[in-house]
C-alpha cells in the first residue's frame, strides 16, 4: 500500500530534524522520498511522527516469564505486545536470556504480532573464568561467544556481572576483578566486531577510558551517574536508564550487592540527551509513564527510543530513522504531544494502530541476529539439552530471520 502522512511535526534526531514540518511517504513497507498517487493520507494534525521506538531492555524473556509462557500464562505477553504497540514501539530487544530458555524465547516473542524481536543471549564470565587472566584466553573465548550468539540466535551478547566472585575461599584463584573482566569483554567485543551490553556498576567507571567506550553499551544507569559519564558517551559510549527491573528509578545501585533508594516522581531523561530509556512499556499505568516522560519533549523522546537504542543495536541503517530506504515503522502521536499515547502507527508498512485503536492487522516482521565469521566452539563441555540442534525450537518457527553486520561506529 502506498502512503501519505502530511502536516506531521518530524522528529529524528538521525537526521537533524526537531519539529519541522513536513510530510512522509511510504510504499511497499519501506520509507520513499515521494509517490504520486497515494492509497491512503494521514493527516496528522501537527502531531509528531517519529520513527517506531526500539525496546533495548525487555524482560518478557526471562526464566521466569519463559516458564510461564511454557505452561500457556501468556496473558503478560499479550499485556506487554499491547503496552508497546500503545506507546509507538516497533522492535523489541530482550537481553540476558539464558541459552537453555532462548528457544522458548524466541517462539513466544514470535507471537508478539506488531514487533520485530531481538536476542540477546547471556555470558556468564563464570563459565569463562580460567581464561580472564590466561593468555590467549580472548581468542578461546571468542568462539564460546560465537557458538553463544549462533545457537541463541542473538543480535549480540549481554554481560550481567562484569566480575567473577566465589564465596569459597579454594576458588579464589579462579575470581576476577572488574577491571580485568572489563578488559576481557572488550576483547571479545573487538574479536566480534560488535558492542556488548554490559551491566552498570558505579565500580565499573573508573575504567571506563575512551578506547573502552565504543566497544561496549551499559545497561541499567541511573539518571545521576548517566550525569557523570560525559567522557564515556564523548568518546562513543552508549548506555540506556532501565525504567522497569532491578535497576529501576525506584531503586539503583550504590556498589555491588549495595541497593539504596531512589527519590520518586522525578524525571528520568537527562538534560542533554545522552542516554536511552530501556523498559519503559513494562514501567506500569500511564500516570507511571507520565512521571518518566515528565518535562521530555518530542526530540528528546525520539532520541532516547529511537536513535540511541539503534545505534546501540547496530540498526541505524533502517531502524530509528525516517529517512528515505529505512524500514516504515512511524509511530504518530496526538497534536497535544501526549507521548503516552500513539495515535497512529506503521509497522512496515501496515497501520496497526489506527486513532489510538489497535486495527488487528498482521504485519510483516523479522528476527534480528548478528552475522559473524567467528567459528562457534563452545568452551568446555556444553550439555547436549544445548546444542543448536536440540534447541526446543526449529527456525521454521520464528519469524522471518535477518542476519546484520553492526556497526559499532554507530
């Protein structure tokens, strides 16, 4: 179907646009300069359109959630698809699935209709931890993180603890500091040629230098310590403020195993933009959400959902962007500029949100996972429950896979 929207306020930070108004085209599920004889014209009444927001940190994955889901529970799935699609999100990127639960995972979040999915599975530094301080142990490592990625079909890794600590005082020998585990990571980062998600610890700044940054992205930052990261995102550093979860605005870190209460009611987008907002569809009820949003404009909004988490994700080519050859995902809010509530919305194409009611259209959607030429040889013995062909699930069951090369230049 080809496409009008016009007297839209066009909002992508990619491109330089704050506001201005303008008008967008789509045609055969992909963003054009122009058509001549449209199917169908939006009006969009000056609201703004950005393009479909990118979840970088869900938690529909995790054991828990797979278990329920396993046993048919699937009304938090449906609850969660419904609370993306509200808010103008597109694509949905789950972190720190264990390799036993990413077939399961990937079967359910196939069933999420409106979204395009991403794994990323978890690397526990544990399973790795005689070779953190071995020589050669990168190059080891390297072909557990491929087998890793290629048998959870992952769009990258996520690193939960970036230590390896034992309580029992024989396997000390074995433990790892932060900073040595940091460096372990980067180097599986620049084996792979991607950037890792990694868990935010206030311990981990210190070693945040400038090579560091463009090799990893810190998930889980609170709002002040995203504040005192400016060389990290100066040297192309990308982290997300995780809105619902552990690290949540209502509790962050003050060390490890150190929780401390945050202030609530405050907004949680810094002033300059810096950082992406990850969970916040799961967040709760819409005076939740405006709480989150309070005081964030259109642009700053579009930055945090769309621009940065691409970038991260290493989409930026045809996710986050209006720009002529990305994919047609546009999420239309109202001319009142409610940002909890999408008016209109395009998944590829297809309007699936249509004056703020979902319209039960199928459109078309994608499994997204990174390509890499590492070989996968997982590191030590890897029970046979785990191996890619006794994965629960065959690839006939996903949707429709799509390899990409990230660029972790952004």
């Amino acid at each position: 179907m080809r496409i009008r929207i016009e007297n839209a306020a066009l909002f992508d930070p990619a491109r330089g646009l704050s506001g201005e108004r303008g008008e967008l085209f789509i045609d055969a599920g992909r963003i054009v300069e122009r058509i001549a004889k449209p199917d169908l014209v939006i009006d969009a009444q000056e609201g703004p359109a950005l393009a479909g927001g990118i979840e970088l940190g869900a938690a529909l994955a995790s054991p828990l959630m797979v278990h329920m889901m396993a046993a048919g529970h699937l009304a938090p799935l449906r609850d969660a698809a419904g609370a993306y699609t509200r808010l103008g999100y597109t694509h949905l990127n789950v972190r720190g699935v264990p390799l036993w639960a990413a077939g399961a995972a990937h079967y359910w979040l196939g069933k999420l209709g409106a979204l395009d999915v991403s794994v990323e599975p978890l690397l526990n530094l544990s399973d790795l931890d005689l070779l953190i301080k071995e020589d050669g142990g990168v190059e080891r490592g390297l072909g557990h993180a491929a087998f890793l990625m290629s048998a959870g079909l992952g769009i990258g890794l996520s690193v939960g603890e970036p230590f390896v600590r034992y309580r029992k005082e024989y396997l000390s020998f074995r433990q790892a500091s932060v900073p040595e585990c940091l460096g372990y990571v980067v180097g599986l980062a620049r084996g792979l040629g991607l950037r890792l998600s990694v868990a935010y610890f206030p311990e981990l700044a210190e070693s945040l230098t400038q090579d560091i940054a463009r090799w990893i992205h810190l998930a889980g930052v609170s709002k002040e310590a995203a504040l005192d990261l400016e060389d990290f995102f100066k040297a192309g550093g990308t982290a997300d403020i995780e809105v619902a979860g552990p690290r949540s605005r209502l509790g962050l870190e003050a060390g490890l195993f150190s929780p401390l209460n945050a202030r609530r009611g405050e907004p949680l987008l810094p002033p300059d933009g810096t950082v992406a907002l990850a969970g916040l569809p799961e967040s709760g009820d819409a005076k939740t959400l405006s709480e989150v949003l309070k005081g964030a404009d259109p642009a700053g909004f579009a930055l945090a959902t769309r621009t940065i988490p691409a970038t991260g994700l290493g989409l930026s080519a045809e996710k986050g962007t209006l720009g002529p050859g990305s994919v047609a995902d546009v999420a239309i809010f109202g001319p009142e500029r409610d940002l909890t509530r999408c008016r209109y919305l395009f998944k590829s194409g297809v309007l699936v949100v249509d004056d703020y009611q979902p319209t039960g259209l199928s459109p078309e959607t994608r499994t997204y996972c990174f390509a890499t030429d590492v070989p996968p040889e997982p590191a030590g013995d890897i029970p046979g429950s785990l191996r890619r062909e006794n994965l629960s699930v065959s690839h006939g069951s996903f949707s429709p896979i799509k390899e990409v090369r990230r660029d972790v230049g952004g």
